[in-house]
C-alpha cells in the first residue's frame, strides 16, 4: 500500500474537526503537518483547536503551524453566521483538554514549501478553508508548489448555490483573489465544492455510534451541534454535510466523486457575483484545463468509509 503524505491547511471548524479525524484514521495517510488559516475561526485559534482534536483523537505527534492570518487584500473579521454554525469556539462550544503539544513556531507557509520541497510529488495537500496560504506559497515559489503531486480544496459552487450568497461559497469568500490565483495558476487542483459535499450528509444515528469511548462522545458532541445548526438553517437536507471530511476522502481515493475538467477563475468584482467560482472564458480552447470540479459523489460508498474510519478511532 502507498501511503500518502498529507498536509492539511484547515480554519478548524466543526466539518474541519471531522477532516483532521477521518485523515488520522485513514491507512493511506501519513498526515506530516497542519497548518491553519483565518476562515470559521481566526487562524490562532483555528491553530489551537486542530491541536486539541489531534490530541482528542491521539495523535499528538502531528505538527500544527500558523498560516495567513488575514486575506491577501483586505483584513479578516470573523462573521455573526459563523459562530452560529461551529459555536463561539469553533468547536460546537465543547471544552476539549489543553493539548501538551504548542503550535510550532514555523510559518505556514515556509512548513509547506519545505514539505513540498522535500517530498514532491509524494505530497498531498488538502485546503478545507480559504485558500491563501496555498496562493502564498504560489507567489514567493511557483517551481517548488509545482512539485506537489495532489492539491484538493473544499471551496467553490459551480452547478449549485453559493452557501454566504447566491453564488459564493464560504471560503471562496474569505478570499476570492487567493482563490482566483489558484485556480488560474497552472497547478492542478481538484475542486471538492458544494456541487458534492451538500449531498453527502451525517445525521445523530451516525453520531450515535461513537459514544462508545469518552473521546468519541466529545466528538459526537461537537458535530451534533452541527448537526442542530443544519436542522434550523438547510431543514431540507436532513443532516449536516460533510464538506471537508469529503475534500479529504477524495485526495485519498479520486473514485469517490465524478469531475469535468475546467479551467477555472473566480470573480472578484465587489458586485452582486462577487467570490463565483465558474468557468474561464479567456481560457476557454485551452487543451489542458488544470482543475477537476467534483459534480457527482458516491454518497453512500463515502459515507460507509468515514463511518469505518470513525468507528476505529472510536471504539
């Protein structure tokens, strides 16, 4: 079996929470390093709660580093809507244990330039928040980003609604010129948007099932919240998506989600389409899109595994 170096780059939410579990649990993942970014949470805190649930879920060896703190053109303000959906904390207001292990003094940015350096195409990365610090990374070393064999993000709406507005994706949002350098960059990126993730949902009987361990009652406490939130804001869905567990699902086994490829941009107009994720126009005969967009997901087969994964951290 190959096992695939991963980097998470996560504003640790709830459904980021769920990310940093299901790729600690995967056999195919050596999981070397997290960094966090400002999005559901600011990026000291989001730093601080990835500590917590590595600690929650034992796995306390995993470095967490500080990413972008604000985005590249204007200054981060974490929004009302928020901490309604992932709580005051970030975490659905559950007190987890202090984590023994500090954030590592590093950059974000630095750790992943290195990391990319040292394993090249071996590496994965997976972006479950906004995208500023992958397009750092891009604009102070192009050559070295491009060495990374895998780059997923959970971001962007294409065939569906935005989730903040119409037409924008929440962290999209928290940075539309980070995102549009990615997209329109010549990495190739894999885009898990809301296109996937608002059909793969979690419900309380799946939570349920992991109240067999203290460690897997704090983690039910923490998505049954999410959980709540999605039964008074999207009563027609059923459940809570699992946005970013899906992103990394993906990076592991592409199988999980049907894509088109595109070239992609991203608007970032101040207007009524700020922060949409569509189709380049100007790159629109280009022969090698670089962006796979996810359209359709194997929504039970994924569920089943992250069930699988959890169970074993859990139990």
């Amino acid at each position: 079996m190959s096992v695939q170096k991963m980097i998470l780059d996560v504003d640790t939410g709830i459904d980021d929470a769920m990310a940093i579990a299901y790729a600690v649990a995967d056999p195919e993942v050596e999981l070397i390093g997290i960094l966090s970014s400002f999005g559901n949470i600011e990026a000291d805190r989001a730093a601080q709660n990835a500590l917590k649930i590595l600690h929650l879920v034992g796995a306390n060896d995993v470095p967490v580093f500080i990413g972008h703190q604000n985005p590249l053109d204007h200054n981060y303000q974490r929004i009302d809507v928020n901490s309604q959906i992932h709580g005051e904390n970030g975490i659905g207001e559950v007190e987890l244990p202090t984590p023994t292990q500090p954030v590592a003094t590093q950059d974000g940015v630095d750790f992943l330039l290195t990391a990319a350096q040292e394993y090249g195409d071996q590496l994965t990365v997976v972006a479950t928040g906004p995208m500023t610090n992958l397009a750092s990374a891009w604009e102070q070393d192009p050559a070295t980003m491009k060495k990374i064999g895998n780059i997923t993000i959970m971001g962007g709406a294409l065939t569906v609604p935005g989730n903040v507005t119409p037409v924008a994706e929440a962290n999209v949002e928290q940075d539309p010129v980070a995102a549009n350098q990615l997209f329109t960059s010549d990495l190739n990126v894999t885009m898990v948007g809301l296109d996937v993730t608002l059909r793969t949902l979690l419900t309380k009987d799946e939570t349920s099932q992991w109240r067999t361990t203290e460690a897997g009652s704090k983690m039910a406490d923490i998505v049954d919240f999410y959980i709540d939130v999605y039964a008074d804001l999207y009563p027609e869905l059923g459940g809570c998506s699992l946005h970013d567990p899906l992103a990394v699902g993906v990076a592991i086994d592409p199988s999980f989600v049907t894509t088109i490829d595109m070239n992609m941009m991203v608007t970032t107009e101040h207007d009524a389409y700020y922060a949409r994720t569509i189709g380049d126009k100007a790159r629109l005969n280009d022969p090698n899109p670089n962006v796979k967009v996810a359209v359709a997901v194997d929504k039970d087969r994924y569920l089943q595994v992250f069930m699988d994964h959890f169970k074993q951290l859990f139990n």
